[in-house]
C-alpha cells in the first residue's frame, strides 16, 4: 500500500516515467563544472551551510505541501481507502524526494562547486536536508498550533547558529528529525488537506466579478505569498545598509531592479489555470485583464520601492526627486514586462506550484531592470527613460478612460 501510494504521488511530481529526473540531474551537473572549473571559491561556515541548505529545503517543501494544484491530487487520493501512518509517510517522502531532488539539488550543487568539503560534512548536509523535510511536514501537520510551530522553528534555527562544532550539528539534526517522526506517526492524511472555509466559499459564490477584489483575495487566500511580499519590503529596508559606501543615483536603481524580483505576483494566469482559460475564452479581455493587472504589480511594486527610498534617506540621506521618478520608471517597466511575459509566455509545463516559483523565468524581467539601472547611471540617458516613463504612463490612462470597464 505504502509503495503504491509513493508511487502514484512520484509520477505525478516526476513524470510518468520520470522524465524529469535526468533532465534536471544533467542541468545539476552543468551547473557544478561550470563553476568549478571557474574556480570560484567562497568560505562559508559550517552552521551557515546548516541553516541555508535547511531553510531552502524546509521552504520548498511547504511550498509543495500548500500547493493548491497539489491539494486537488491529495483530495483524490483520501477518497481511497487508506492506512494513515503509510499514507502519511509514503506522501511525506515522494515530496520530500521532490524538493531536495528537483529544487536542493541546485543549491547544493552550486555550494559544492564554490567551496571545500570533507566527507562528513556531507554526509552531514545529507541529514539536513532530511532533517528539513521531517520538519516541515511534521510542522506543517500541526499548523494549527501555529504558535507552538513558531516556537519550535525558533529553538531549532537558534541551535543551529549558537553550536558552531559540527559534532552538537551532526546530533542535534538526528534527534529533532526523530521528535518530527514522532509527530508524523500520530498523524493521518486529513493533517495535509488544506480544508475551505465557508468564509472563502461564500466569497468564490459572489456573481459581481471584480478584478481588484480577485486581485487582493489571490493573495489574502495565499499566506506564503504575503510572507514573500513582507520579505521583499525586509530587503529594501536593507539594501541601503549595503550600498552606503556607494551612495548616489547611479547605485539606487541597482535596487530598483532587486526589488523587481517578486514571483507571486507575477504567475497569476501560470498558477491559474481555470482564470486564464476564461481570460483567453471571453471577448474584450486582453485590455480589461491586462491593464488592472499592469497597475496591480505596478503599486506591489511601488510599495517596496517607497520602503527603499525611506530607509535610503534615513541611512544615507539625498534621495532626489529623480530618485523618486526612477522608481516610478522601474516599477512601472517591471509591471509592464511581468504581465507581457504572462500573457505571452505562461509557463505551463508544472507539476505545482513551487514548479513556478523556481522557474528559471523569474530573472528574465530583473535581469532587464539590471541593464536599465546601468543604462540609467547616465543622465542623458536617464531623462530619456523619464520621458518614455511620462508617454506610457499616459497612453495607459487614455486607456483606462475610455475602457472603464
């Protein structure tokens, strides 16, 4: 039974015949030689390497566990007769496979090609990254003593940095993915569906459709992706700091550009398939999807943006107005390329959504911001940025005007 369930679960994450696999090993290797043969080499500290491999694995897998595509697939499945403790478990490994396999693999790769290592250190990050999947299941299971899982998280990261000997890591790991075991064994499937509120039932049973509404209830009904949002506002709080011996408006759009990088609200019709069917199926709805859509990453955005320029001036003081209308600029032609890119390019070979999250797409819209921020360190070139900022901006609300609808 255990083996069938893993199985069913495995070629839904892996593909039938686990086509995925050799593909993304052969990318893994690529990336390692090509670094390696670069010969990059960067010191990082044992409890650093801990805590990174385990934060990145323990957040890919609770990306896999509240994915809503995934959540359909478990709904089928606990409509099957089934044992709890082989269900648990056998679901527990083909995601935990998923995301070191598919998603650590990459880090680790990059982290071996950068760095010494000796054998027991890797047999230690092999326990970490197992140790992060326990974890994660085992808190996501209790989700609902949210506070308890917070407590723990806290005493586990707190250990990792205080015990600098590889030796307190090595059997610290081991014996809290044990007590994660434990929690797993008491619990059953029902633990891992994500139930509908009546309250968010009756919110889907509205008839007035309202972009805007849909808009901000994509992300209230997504509570990882507000955490990303309030993460990217961290970082602009932060950016400063590290561009305070370079102060000036030639580094600023530098962060412009970082701040740029917010996936969730980017893969709207990716991550919804029904929603870009019916955009794609209706008349008229590539003005009055786009345009909303434009100005709702555009003040997502803005908002991070704003957060830098204060904390910039609070840190380092001179924020100018040219300041303020390249953010405008940048979040703007951010928005602008994010919704086209969507529209043109969705990503639809996923199997959930952490599959969109990690896309190697997710750069190509900063990696275009970083070339403007150099573009922008010239001020001739600057003022014609603005000016082609000022004409977009009124095209789209000459739009607006005449297509309120």
């Amino acid at each position: 039974m255990m083996k069938m369930t893993g199985k069913a679960f495995a070629k839904k994450l892996f593909g039938a015949k686990y086509e995925r696999l050799p593909r993304t090993l052969l990318i893994y290797i690529i990336v390692f030689w090509g670094l390696y043969i670069a010969g990059c080499q960067v010191q990082i500290a044992s409890p650093v390497r801990v805590l990174m491999v385990s934060a990145f694995t323990a957040g890919v897998m609770w990306q896999a566990l509240s994915s809503k595509d995934n959540a359909e697939e478990l709904k089928a499945m606990l409509m099957l007769p089934f044992r709890h403790r082989e269900f648990v478990f056998s679901y527990v490994a083909a995601l935990g496979a998923y995301a070191i396999l598919t998603k650590t693999g990459l880090l680790l790769a990059v982290l071996l090609a950068v760095s010494e290592w000796k054998a027991i250190e890797i047999i230690g990050i092999v326990i970490c990254m197992l140790h992060a999947v326990l974890m994660a299941a085992a808190v996501y299971s209790l989700r609902k003593y949210w506070y308890a899982d917070v407590l723990w998280t806290a005493i586990v990261v707190a250990a990792i940095l205080l015990c600098g000997s590889r030796t307190w890591i090595n059997l610290l790991l081991p014996a809290n993915g044990m007590f994660a075991v434990l929690f797993l064994w008491r619990a059953d499937g029902y633990a891992f569906y994500q139930w509908e509120s009546k309250r968010s039932y009756a919110a889907r049973q509205k008839k007035r459709a309202s972009l805007w509404r849909y808009f901000f209830r994509y992300l209230t009904c997504r509570k990882n992706y507000l955490l990303n949002i309030a993460v990217m506002w961290c970082v602009a709080l932060v950016i400063p700091y590290f561009l305070k011996e370079i102060a000036g408006l030639s580094v600023v759009p530098i962060g412009f550009a970082v701040l740029s990088l917010n996936t969730p609200i980017c893969i709207l019709l990716s991550c919804d398939r029904d929603l870009e069917q019916a955009v794609r199926f209706l008349p008229g709805q590539k003005r009055r999807f786009c345009i909303p859509y434009c100005l709702f990453i555009f003040l997502c955005n803005m908002m991070a943006d704003a957060i830098f320029l204060i904390s910039w001036q609070t840190q380092n003081g001179g924020v100018t107005v040219f300041m303020a209308c390249g953010a405008v600029f940048f979040a703007m032609q951010s928005a602008v390329l994010s919704v086209l890119l969507e529209w043109f390019y969705p990503i639809r070979d996923w199997k959930i959504e952490s599959d969109l999250w990690h896309h190697p797409r997710k750069y190509v819209v900063p990696a275009v911001m970083l070339l403007l921020a150099g573009i922008a360190a010239w001020p001739v070139l600057l003022y014609i940025l603005l000016i082609l900022l000022a004409m977009e901006i009124t095209t789209l609300l000459f739009v607006c005007w005449r297509h309120p609808k």
